[in-house]
C-alpha cells in the first residue's frame, strides 16, 4: 500500500506542476479572463467557441445561470426558460462580480484547460487520502497532511474564483502561485516520507541553513516576479506591446528582483561548492544549478528582447521547479541530521 500511496502522490506532484504551467500560459497570453465566470464557463461545463454562443437566441432553451452578452455586458439567466422572439429582461440579471464582457475563444479555452487540468489533478490527491487511512498505524502524518492537501486544494479553487471576480487583481494572483508552492511543497514532503530506503548523506549545519536562507529567496524572487509581470501587462494594455521603456518605468520591485538575483546565484554557487568539497552527497544540487542558469537566460531574454514568446512562462515554471528541489534537499539534510543524532546516540 505504502509504495501504491507513494506512486499516486507522485502522480498529484506531476499534475499540480502542469496546472502552473497552464496558469503560466494563461498570463503569458492574457487569458485569465477568458472565463468570466466560475466554476463554469460563460455558465457552460463546456465553453462556446463562437460568439454567436452568447448572442441572444429567440425560440431557444435556455438553462439556468447561461451567460449572454448584450451590448457590452454579462447577463444572467435567472432560471430556465424558453425564449420568445425579443429578450424578456425578467429573464435575465446582470453579472455584478466584474464588469469585463469580452470573447475570445482563445483566451477561452486556454482558461478552460488550466481549470480542467485543476480540477483533475484533485483527483489523485483524493485518491492518495482515501489510500492514507489504511497507513493510519505506521504513518499517522499521511492521513492528516493528506486531509490538509484536499482543504488547500479547495482553497486553490476558492482562491481561483476570487481572482477572477477581481478582474486579476495582483495581489490575488501572487497569493494564488504561493498556495501552489504550499501544495507542491506538502506533496514533496509525503514523497519523501513514503520511501523505503535513504540514501547515505552527510548532515552540514551550515549547507543545511544557507540552503534554507536560499530557498526562501527562491520564493521572494517568485512573489516579486509575479509583482513585475503584472506591472508588464498593464503598461502593454496602456501603451501597447511594448512600446515603452522598461528601463524607464520599472518599478521598484523590479530592480529588487533583479539584484536579489545575482545574490540567490552567488549563494547557491557557494552550496554546490561546498557540497562538492564535503561530499555531503546531494546530488539533486546539480539541478539547482541548472534550473538557476535556465532562469538567467530566459531573463536576460526577457530583459533586453522584450519579453519573447514563452519566456515568461519559462522563468516561471523554472522557479516552481527550482523552489521544489530545493525543498526537497532540505527534507533530505534534515533526515541526514536525524540520522547522524540517532547512529551518536547508539
């Protein structure tokens, strides 16, 4: 049961990763709008793919909760109805959450992918909890960090309506991709939990610390980059794609963000040296490096090319990669610590 519950939590892990990929695209297009409304989607399970979908239809059957839009604006059916030749206005009530009204089947169904694959990737995580009951005697933690996961995964989707009947307000955003790292950051932990053997690693007080020092400027550096990201779309809504100068209106979190990069760089050098010296045996430390170089070309790129076709969701999806491994060789170091304790106390 063990090793079955270990799969599927890897199976959760692999999809929470591509529903922030999704959410990676959907920003990188604009899209987070496409789907004005939620669960549904323009109060369809599966949304319209032409704009004579959400045109009034006379003679039409319509369903309770479908949205049209009339003369710029949502409507609401109120209940379900046929209707007649001209919209009876009793039938419909405006949608007040937000007052953005616009189709486009691409924005659509780029929304309606990420929130599919949301919605699939709580299937495993139901899964593995149901499977953690029968660990209930030997591993009492799986069961509550599995209830835990089910409750954040809510949240998630709670967390989701609320920034798009914000219209995308930033700050939601940001709080959204930082519930997605709490997520990927329990599910490292029950993977690494559930194994069955432990590979032999030295514990280093000072790697373990300056690790953690890093992993929490891998996240200062997510949040900030999602604080410049959103400061790039409204300057491309006002001004256009780029036809501005970043350099001149940048914000200050952006040069905040891109001197904390060259300090998260130089400290994890300074890891994967000392790992290499020690022979502390963390060989996933290799990855981090390589996740750091890939984040510094895909922001130089974004820098100094304005911003390149998939590179934004890049630097993103890198950073959640980044942050993961880095959690994951701190659960590592710490039952390294464990135990060189328990072989001293022996």
């Amino acid at each position: 049961m063990k090793k079955r519950f270990r799969k599927t939590v890897k199976v959760a892990l692999v999809l929470i990763y591509l529903v922030i990929i999704a959410g990676a695209v959907v920003r990188m297009t604009g899209s987070g709008m496409g789907c004005p409304d939620w669960p549904k989607c323009f109060g369809y399970y599966i949304p319209p793919t032409d704009i004579s979908e959400l045109q009034f239809k006379p003679n039409h059957e319509y369903k309770k909760g479908i949205v049209i839009i009339v003369n710029e604006e949502l409507q609401v059916a109120k209940k379900a109805f046929t209707s007649g030749n001209e919209r009876n206005l009793e039938n419909w009530e405006p949608y007040t959450a937000h007052d953005y009204a616009i189709f486009n089947p691409l924005h659509t169904w780029v929304e309606y992918i990420n929130r599919l694959l949301g919605a699939l990737s709580g299937l495993p995580i139901l899964i593995f909890t149901i499977m953690s009951i029968w660990l209930w005697k030997d591993k009492k933690r799986f069961l509550l960090l599995s209830i835990f996961t089910v409750f954040a995964m809510a949240f998630q989707a709670w967390l989701g309506k609320t920034v798009v009947d914000s219209n995308l307000a930033p700050y939601k955003i940001t709080i959204h991709m930082v519930m997605a790292l709490v997520i990927v950051a329990v599910i490292l932990y029950l993977i690494y939990a559930s194994k069955t053997s432990f590979k032999d690693q030295k514990y280093d007080s000072k790697f373990r610390n300056a690790l953690i020092v890093a992993t929490i400027l891998t996240l200062v550096q997510i949040v900030l980059g999602t604080q410049v990201r959103q400061f790039v779309d409204v300057q491309n809504k006002l001004a256009g794609y780029f036809n501005w100068d970043i350099t001149e209106l940048a914000p200050l979190e952006f040069y905040i963000h891109r001197s904390l990069s060259i300090l998260v760089l130089v400290l994890n050098v300074w890891l994967f040296l000392r790992n290499r010296k020690l022979r502390l045996g963390y060989n996933k430390f290799k990855l981090v490096i390589v996740c750091i170089g890939l984040e510094i070309v895909t922001g130089i790129a974004m820098y100094y090319f304005n911003f390149p076709f998939s590179s934004q969701p890049l630097h993103l999806v890198i950073a959640a990669i980044l942050i993961g491994i880095q959690f994951y060789i701190i659960l590592e170091s710490h039952n390294s610590k464990h135990l060189k304790s328990t072989i001293s106390s022996t």
